[in-house]
C-alpha cells in the first residue's frame, strides 16, 4: 500500500516537470488563428464553428489578427489593473457590453471570476444564450493572454442554459450541449498542454456532474425529440468509456441512470417503459459488480441499509430511479403498461422504501388503463380490465394508508427503522441546479408514505374514467369517505375542487345508465356551495369546469325529454355569474358545444301545427321552451357573443349545430335548407370545415344537388376523403391531425366502417 501511495505521488511529480518542459518549448502552440492560413481539421475549436457565428458582427478587442495572441504577454499584478464597477440598474445587455469591452490582458482577477461568471449566469436566466456565449468567449480570451483558468462551473452553467430550452428547440439544444462538452474537453487539452491550473490544482475537465447537466437537458427534450432519449443513453456509455480509458470522473452515478430513464419515460411511445427498464436492469448489473469490488478492496461489505456509513459510494438503484421507470411504464400507453409498473413497484418495495411519488405515479398507469375504451383493438380493454384497474389504483391508496398508519406507529413508539432514516437518495433526486430551479416539481408529495389530495384525486379519475356501471357510485363513496375523514379530523387530506370536478364527470359518463346521473351530479354541486359558503372547505367553489361537467351530463342523459332545458339551464346559470364578476366562473366552448349536443341525442320534436296548418318547429306544447328554439338562440350567442367572453364556434360546435338542425327539423322544409347553408357558410367563413364538418352536412342535406352547390363540386359530393381536397381557405384555422381531416379514409372511424360493411357483404355473398 505504501509503495502504491509512493508511485503515485511520484506520477505527480513527473507530471508536474513535464508540463514545464512543454511549457518552456511552446507556451501557446495549440491554439490556432481564425483567419488567414490553413488549419488542422482535426484541432478546431468548437466555439469558432461557423454554426454558431457568435464573433459576427460584433468586433471584441485584439492585439493581433488572430482569435488568440500567439505571443507571451507580460503579466502584471492584480492591484494594477482597475476593477469594472456595474450598476444594479443597468440592463443586461449594457452590462454585458461593458464586459465585453475591457481590453484584453486588463481584467481584474476578482472580476474574472465573479463578474463574468454571475453575468453568464443572469444571461442563460434570462435566456440570452448568445450574450452568455460571448461571455465565454472573452473569458477564454483572456485565459490565452493571462493565464487564468475558466472553472468548470462556467461551461456547466452555459450548459444549463441551452437545457433550459431544450423543451422550445430540442434539436438545436441538444446540439449545443455536446458541443459545450466538446469545447471543454478541447480547453482542458490546451490547460493540460500549457501546465494551467487553478487555485485547487483543478482544469476545466468535463466531470459527472456535467454529463448530468447534458442527460437533465436531453431528458426534458425528449418530450418533443425522442431521438434525444437514444442520445442520452449513448451519452451514457460514453461516460463509462471516458472513465474507463481517460481516468477522468466522469463515472456514470444514480442521477445518470435516472435521467436516461426519465428521458425515456418522456418519449411516451409503446416500447419506452421497456428501454427505460433495461437501463433499470443496467443499473443493477453495475450495483452487483460494484459491491464485489467495494467488499474486495475494503474487506467489508457495502451497507445498502445505510448507504451513508460506507467509504464510497457506488451506483445503487434507489427511489427515483424506480420511480421513474414505472412512470416511463404508466407513460408508454401499452395494454401490458400497468402490469409492468405493478411489477416494478412490487420490486421496488424489495429494494428500497417506495415514496407517495413512486406510489401515485404506480396508480396513474391504471389510471391510463381504465380510461381505455371497450374492444380489443388498438391495446384497447373491456370493461371487466377497466374495472380491474380502477380496483387496483384504489388497493394501492389502501396500501399507501396501511403503510403510512405503521410508520406513524413506529415514530410514536420511539423504534428505529430503516424505512424512515434514509432520506439521501430522495435528497439527491429532488436536487435541482440552484441557479435554474425552474423545472416542474411536484411540491405536495415528498418522501412520506400519507396520501396527498393528489393520491386520492387519481384514484378518483380511475373510477370516473372507466366509464363501467360500478364508476360512478363507486367514486362518489370514495368522495364521501374522504369528505367524512376530513371533516372530523382536522390533519386528514381534504377534498379539493378537482376531487368533486373528477366524481361530476363520472356521474357524467354514468348517464347512459342511470337516469337520476344528473340529479346526483348538481346535487354534489350544491354541496360544493354549502361546503364553501359555510368555511368548512374553502378550496371546493364550483368553477367553469364543474358547470361544463353537469351540463355534459345532462346532455348524455337517456330517456329525459327536458335534457336541453336543462343544460340551457346550467349554462343561464355560468352566464349569470360571470356577468357578476365571480371569480373562476368563464364560459368556454364546451359548455355552448355540450348544450347543443343535448339538442342533437334528444328525440326529434314532436312538431305542432300554426295557424295555417303547417308544422312549426319553433312552437311547442307551451310547458318547456322549444328544442329548437334553444339551439338557434344558443348558436346565435356564439356567435355574437354578447357577453364579451372573446368565444367563437369551432369545427365540433359546427358539426353539433348541424345534427341538431337534421335532429329537430323536416328533411323538406325550407329552415332545414336555410339552416344547412347558413352553418357551412359559417364554417367556411371561421376555416373551421373538419372531417365532422363533412359528415354532419352530408346528413343535414336535404338533396344532392345542395351537397353539391355547398363543395362546389359534384365529384366531391359523391367521394371526399380528405379535407385538403377543398379550398384551403376553409380549413386554415384547423389543426393537421389525420382525426380532423381525413373524411373516408382509413384512418377515420366512418372509413373503418365502411370497411366492415363492405367486408361483411362479401362474406354474405
């Protein structure tokens, strides 16, 4: 051992005189001019790629021609060269300026590195990634002509920068993070080249920590650039190389794996739960060999209890690693997805001590089963699975509960146990830059085990989602234990708005089956009021979701011929209160769009006759409003919006106005005709004519011979399969989903079904 120590320090020294000796030969040899004269391919420096064009049109000062000086520049003390003082008030860009122009050789050490570095800082804040660019150029500038090193944390803060907006431009970000790590390695080849050290011995030498600021930034641009995930996990195995070959730290730790997870979890496509769980896996492979060789070189062997009492610390898959692949598992969208999430959790209660985090996220995979529609196509489910997953979700917030209630116990009979003392590894999950804090965190659940309102709102939208017979009056038992809980005890979790928002939508939904749906549904809603007007739970006022939610149930509603009357009703109500200036109360176009849909699934009316004898349908038997008469006045509000909501109708308001106008008027009157053209001039008008436009004209249309005049082409009026085919003007305003625009295709469901009548006739025949 003594003799290794020996070898080792004896490495330094020799280190130490080569550096001089190669320093005393070419001080300045490995940097190379930006114009004039050829330069090596191989040795160009990253931050003078012509892509980046940070030196154009800005002129910085030089003593010679080139980027770099290439001559020794004889050094003066400190105390000789004068300080930069910035106001407070002055705006960046000025600061930025008067930084940039401090001739070269004159900064400051004090200001080299505080000045400039906080400066950098305040420009990737506040997203000015040229400026903090620029920064960094001067500062290695100036490294060439003083001697100063750049720290390492310069680059890292850059870095972050560039993930900052990795979500608005991920390709371009992404792109800029490698090349920052490549300037770095370039720059601490040249330190290494010319003996420069700073205070503590250290280079600019890429470090784990910098690979995790590029993985965080490749995480967070995988949402939009999936090919970034594939990235991150080469990027992994790059760490591992540089370590293994150069002796740099640049070993892969925790926070490594779990961003390529994470970054897989984004990715949100059928086989990311996978992938992201055979990194999992890598993960544990590394944790084996690493306790062997950690048992073998300190003769004992690693505490995976209390990590914190061993020597070192050694890659070990801990609670975020976990959590997050069962996220990437209850992200992928797969039938088998929340199996496999169960399957890892159940691991993880082997492993390590499972959080509310990892728990809930555990309990959204049902979540996304149970919101599956019925049939097996597509990784669609039944309603027995659906039903199953809402039943799961809520056995895993029993589990929460039961655990919660043990450690509680534990707490209050003063016993150590290992699953509350180690709070590290969540510690290092949670740990975010301090500099750019701004990524989303889940501020309500942490470490503890208790349910949050969170929890219990997933369990909730599992039941409301299922759309089977046990949803409704199975959530709305949940609720009122809940409520119960929480108005007896006083540290319980309290329902909030979302909870009663979540159970009206499932009452919603539980229409079709239960006449009295809508009844129970504003009932909830008058609790909603009592509940917040009385103190008791000030966080529960009905806001514009809870209105849309009852007036879409009155319009699922079966069997009640006063369906509309009654969403009109609810939606006079909202109007009512927003034009009182309530808080949280706004209109939207759902709440218009679900009125008229009620118009559209209730019975045709049963016309009476005027005065002449002829059928009317604005006249009714004189108890309840015209059916009609409420669709025009609601399509009219729409449409002038006379309560200044800044609302207009949409592709599904005007595909709803036209069913109800087929629904509620005769095929040969001359209102249906008017109606019809009126609409779809409307539509055309707005850019609004999508594929539901075009089916519902097609059924509105009293003969071919209007369906023809309305497209202006007879040949579309016999086969139209994509919106495209019509003028561009009346679909400008749509969006470029193959669901709004393909008519009879084979991606629409009316394509789909023209399919299966033609497949079944040739099978008759």
């Amino acid at each position: 051992k003594r003799g290794k120590e020996f070898s080792l320090t004896m490495r330094r020294i020799l280190i130490r005189q080569l550096r001089r000796y190669q320093n005393q030969r070419s001080l300045l040899s490995y940097v190379y001019p930006l114009s004039g004269g050829a330069r090596s391919s191989s040795a160009r420096h990253p931050l003078t790629e012509p892509r980046h064009g940070i030196i154009q049109g800005f002129s910085l000062p030089h003593r010679q021609t080139g980027l770099f000086s290439t001559t020794v520049v004889e050094h003066y003390p400190d105390n000789f060269h004068e300080r930069v003082e910035l106001d407070s008030s002055l705006p960046l860009s000025m600061a930025v300026k008067r930084l940039l122009n401090i001739p070269l050789g004159q900064v400051h050490r004090l200001d080299f590195f505080n000045k400039f570095p906080n400066m950098l800082r305040a420009c990737c804040k506040a997203g000015n990634i040229h400026e903090a660019q620029l920064l960094l150029e001067r500062m290695l500038q100036e490294k060439r002509e003083s001697g100063r090193i750049v720290p390492a944390k310069v680059f890292e803060t850059l870095i972050f920068g560039h993930a900052k907006i990795a979500k608005k431009e991920p390709k371009k970000a992404v792109q800029d993070m490698m090349d920052m790590v490549r300037l770095m390695e370039y720059e601490h080849e040249y330190d290494f080249q010319h003996a420069l050290e700073d205070d503590e011995g250290k280079s600019c030498q890429p470090t784990t920590e910098t690979y995790n600021t590029v993985l965080r930034g490749m995480a967070e641009a995988a949402t939009y650039l999936p090919a970034a995930a594939r990235d991150a996990q080469r990027l992994l195995k790059t760490m591992e190389t540089v370590h293994r070959e150069k002796m740099w730290h640049t070993k892969p730790n925790n926070r490594s794996y779990t961003y390529v997870i994470e970054a897989y979890g984004n990715v949100q496509s059928k086989d990311s739960g996978d992938l992201a769980e055979a990194v999992l896996n890598r993960m544990k492979q590394i944790h084996k060999l690493e306790m062997n060789a950690y048992e073998s070189v300190h003769g004992e062997a690693f505490d995976s209890v209390n990590p914190e009492n061993n020597k070192v610390q050694i890659v070990t898959p801990d609670t975020a690693a976990y959590t997050a692949t069962i996220r990437a598992h209850a992200n992928c969208g797969s039938k088998d997805a929340a199996k496999k999430a169960y399957a890892v959790l159940t691991e993880m209660h082997e492993m390590v001590r499972p959080d509310a985090i990892a728990i809930t996220t555990c309990i959204n995979s049902f979540v996304n089963v149970a919101s599956m529609s019925s049939g097996r196509i597509g990784g669609r489910v039944l309603a027995h699975e659906r039903e199953e997953a809402a039943e799961t979700a809520e056995n895993l917030l029993q589990l929460m509960k039961d655990r919660a209630k043990d450690e509680a116990n534990i707490l209050a009979s003063g016993e150590n146990s290992s699953i509350i003392e180690d709070e590290a590894e969540f510690d290092e999950y949670e740990k975010l830059n301090e500099e750019f804090a701004d990524f989303e965190d889940d501020k309500e659940m942490g470490t503890s085990l208790q349910p949050t309102v969170i929890t219990y709102n997933s369990c909730l939208n599992a039941w409301a989602k299922s759309d089977t017979r046990q949803a409704a009056p199975r959530a709305h038992a949940l609720l009122q234990r809940m409520l119960e809980a929480s108005l007896n005890d006083p540290t319980a979790v309290k329902p909030n708005r979302t909870s009663f928002n979540t159970v009206i939508n499932a009452y919603a939904r539980f229409s079709r089956y239960d006449a009295n749906a809508p009844e129970k549904a504003e009932e909830l809603m008058n609790l909603m009021y009592d509940l917040y007007y009385s103190g008791r739970l000030e966080t529960v006022k009905p806001d514009t979701v809870t209105y849309t939610s009852l007036i879409n149930a009155w319009a699922r509603s079966v069997d009640r011929p006063d369906k509309v009357q009654n969403a009109r009703r609810l939606l006079d109500g909202l109007l009512a209160k927003f034009d009182a200036d309530e808080e949280d109360v706004k209109p939207n176009i759902m709440a218009y769009t679900s009125v008229l849909n009620a118009a559209v699934h209730s019975p045709p009316s049963s016309l009476m006759t005027d005065a002449n004898g002829e059928e009317d349908p604005f006249t009714s038997d004189g108890s309840t409003e015209s059916v009609y008469s409420i669709v025009l006045q609601t399509y009219d509000e729409l449409k002038k919006d006379p309560y200044n909501i800044g609302l207009s109708p949409d592709h599904f308001a005007f595909a709803a106005m036209l069913q109800a106008v087929c629904q509620h008027t005769i095929d040969s009157s001359a209102e249906r005709r008017q109606m019809v053209e009126l609409v779809f001039d409307d539509a055309c008008a707005a850019g609004e004519v999508s594929a539901f436009v075009i089916r519902a004209l097609r059924e509105a249309c009293p003969s071919v011979d209007l369906l023809e005049r309305l497209l202006r082409s007879q040949k579309l009026a016999k086969e139209l399969r994509d919106v495209s085919q019509l003028p561009q003007d009346w679909s400008r305003n749509l969006s470029y989903s193959p669901r709004f625009r393909i008519v009879d295709g084979k991606g629409s469901r009316h394509g789909r079904q023209k399919r299966k009548e033609k497949k079944g006739r040739y099978f008759e025949s």
